[in-house]
C-alpha cells in the first residue's frame, strides 16, 4: 500500500493550522487540535515553527501576576500582521482596482484607476498595471521591495499554474504569459488569476461564505465566470485553468450552437441598444448596465426584454450547476444585478422551474452587489493563500492541496 509524502502531509498540516488561527482570529493550541483533527504533539510542533518562522504571534491571556493562583495562563496564538505584505488587483475593461494587504488579508491601502484598458497593447497595460502598483504600495507607506507578491485578477480563462492568459477580453492577443511579464517588469512574483476565483475567495474569507467549505460563485460581468469551493479549496481544471461559464452550451438553434454568453452575457444584454447618445456613451465608458437600470425604471421595453431573457438563460444554467454540485450556497455577484427585478425575477423563476425536484431547497441563493474592492481583496488573498501553502522562505510552486 502505497503511503503518503510525508513532505506533503506535512505542507498540508501546516497550512491546516494556518488557516485555522486566521478563521478563528485568536485561539489556543488545544482548539486547533480539536477542529484540525491533528494531535496536541503535532499541533505543538508546526505553531513552533510558525512562530520561529514570524508567522504567528503568542499572546497570553489573563493577568501574569495571578498565573500561580490560578495555575498556568492561557496562551492564544493568532496570526502576525507584518509577516507578509501582498497587492491584490481586479482588472476589468474600464477601471483597475488595487489594495495591498498585510498577512491577515486585511487593506492598508487601496488605488482605483478609472480608464480604459481593453484592446491596448500588451505593453501599454502592463505599464497602466505596473504603475498602479507602485502607486498603491507607496499609498501603503511601504517600498516595493516589502511587497511578497502581486496577485492580478482577470475575467477570462486562465491557466492559474503557468500564467498564462489564454483568453480574455482585456487583451488583444491570445495565449500571453503575463505572469512573467509582470514579474519581470516589478521584481515581485506576479500571479495571474481569473476574477472570478477571486472573488469566490474574498467570500470565502470575509463575506457571504466564510461558514462554508463547500460553495459556489457565479460572476455576471462582462464575462460569465464561475467559482466553485470543495473542502475550502478552488477546483480548477487541467493545468489550473479557470472556468468560462459564458461558453456553456444551452442548445442548438437555426445559428448554431447556443451558449450562455449569446443571451446573457453583457454585450447580448446592451447590444441592440442604439449606436448614439447617451447610452451608447455609458457603454463605452463601461457604465452600461448602471445606465439601463434607469432605463428599465423608465419601462424602456427593450431593455426589459433582454433582461428577462438573460435572466431565464442564467436561472437554466444555474439549475444545472446546482444538479452537478448541490453546493449549499451559490452566491451570484457582477454588474448584471443592477439589472434588477426584471433580471433577478425571470433567473428565480427559470431556476425554481429547471431545478430537479430531488434538490429543491438544497442550495440557498444569494444576491451579492461586492465593490471592486472587494475583487481586489480576493486577488490579494489568492496570493496570501500561496504564500500560506508554500513552505515558508521557499521559491517554486505550492503543494496541490
């Protein structure tokens, strides 16, 4: 019978405990060896190591003058601030978004630039990135050379592993290994991420899914994303690709095949809008959907017809992931919320009427408007959670956990 790597068990372990001090915010050596399963003697060993490695701080409890009255004081262990300092980023076609964060995810600073990024050069939007970057770690009141790593969150498919950015609306090309680019051009390990992985995380850590280890995300932006959470960690696909869900199939029709993104993605929704005016203005400055909220209040017929359809298309695709998975909770966040009741009305009614009678009730719905803030915070916690797996002081990739 095969056994397994110790090396790997023990990166499991530790980041076990990690994790746990981090959820629970202070705790005592004991409680961790009750939630984590591992015994006192390793619980001992590896909260060691984290507090010689600067990871973890020892706080004791109580006052120490009583410690001989009442026996030995309660030692609570939580994580340390200034172990770490990371940049986490949302890039979207209109605006980018940055935080720095210190070990504990929590902002000591955040920059957003309000500018158009999509189909510039490669160049043009790693010099836009660089910049914000250098800018938002200087906000911080730190040099770049105190920053850990750098985390970018991209709608698209992306290979989380490599870097690589196989497609995205952002970019002109495809297939851009833009981790290195980034890297490189900031002397920093720069990961690459798709949004909505990021998203998912900063839910997972501070918002609508911290009770849970098992969820799912589905992200309604200019692209359809998707993020699902097993046992409190992303499942990606070969080679660590995110997931597209505005490529999954709905059917086939007189065009072809019909997919997720034709009825309600973001230019499906606004398209048939007039090339002039107004609207055509808030589209282009990416204030689109913001813009038709007001025209739908207004009873604009079009607009509330295409609401209703990519409402009826996301409840169908809903339904058939909560079949697949029976996640306790699926969260939706993105800018088609501001879409409103037409939207949200039409996806609660296809979903209750695809949704198979065996799982009816299995998985609560939740509507999330998050700030882009909050993107950004995900991104900076995808790099907290590498820097959590990786065996401290060491370079290359982290254990598959």
């Amino acid at each position: 019978m095969k056994t397994a790597d110790p090396e790997l068990m023990r990166a499991i372990n530790r980041f076990n405990v990690l994790d746990t001090i981090r959820r629970a915010g202070s705790i005592a050596r004991i409680e961790i060896s009750e939630r984590t399963q591992l015994s006192t003697t390793t619980v001992s060993a590896i909260t060691a190591s984290l507090l010689d490695d600067g990871l973890i701080l020892a706080r004791t409890e109580g006052d120490l003058r009583e410690a001989a009255a009442r026996g030995r004081p309660r030692v609570m262990l939580e994580l340390n601030p200034d172990a770490a300092r990371v940049v986490g980023a949302k890039i979207a076609a209109n605006r980018m978004v940055f935080v720095v964060a210190d070990f504990r995810g929590e902002v000591q600073s955040t920059l957003t630039l309000a500018l158009r990024v999509d189909r510039q050069p490669i160049s043009v939007i790693a010099d836009l990135i660089e910049d914000g970057v250098r800018r938002c770690v200087v906000d911080a009141n730190l040099a770049l050379d105190e920053i850990d790593s750098v985390c970018l969150g991209l709608p698209g498919v992306i290979e989380h592993r490599t870097g690589h950015v196989r497609s995205s609306p952002i970019f002109r090309e495809s297939g851009v290994d833009f981790a290195r680019e980034m890297s490189e051009r900031l002397g920093v390990t720069t990961i690459v991420e798709s949004d909505a992985h990021a998203i998912t995380l900063a839910h997972h850590w501070f918002g609508e899914a911290r009770d849970l280890d098992d969820m799912v995300l589905v992200s309604l932006e200019q692209t359809l994303g998707l993020g699902v959470l097993h046992g409190g960690q992303l499942f990606r696909g070969a080679g660590g690709l995110s997931h597209n869900l505005g490529d999954l199939t709905l059917g086939i029709g007189p065009q072809g095949t019909v997919r997720l993104a034709s009825l309600a993605g973001e230019s499906a929704i606004l398209g048939d809008q007039p090339s002039g005016g107004r609207f055509a203005e808030a589209i282009r400055l990416g204030r689109g959907m913001a813009h038709a909220k007001t025209l739908i209040a207004a009873e604009d017929n079009a607009l509330i017809s295409a609401a209703i359809r990519a409402g009826e298309a996301c409840g169908m695709a809903l339904a058939n992931i909560v079949t697949l998975f029976a996640p306790p909770r699926v969260i939706l966040v993105g800018s088609s919320l501001a879409l409103g009741q037409p939207f949200l009305d039409s996806l609660r009614e296809a979903y209750s009427l695809a949704i198979p009678p065996s799982i009816k009730g299995v998985t609560e719905l939740v509507f999330d408007q998050s700030t882009d803030e909050t993107w950004a915070q995900g991104a900076a916690v995808v790099a907290l959670r590498e820097l959590y797996e990786s065996p401290w002081g060491t370079t290359g990739p982290a254990p598959a956990l």
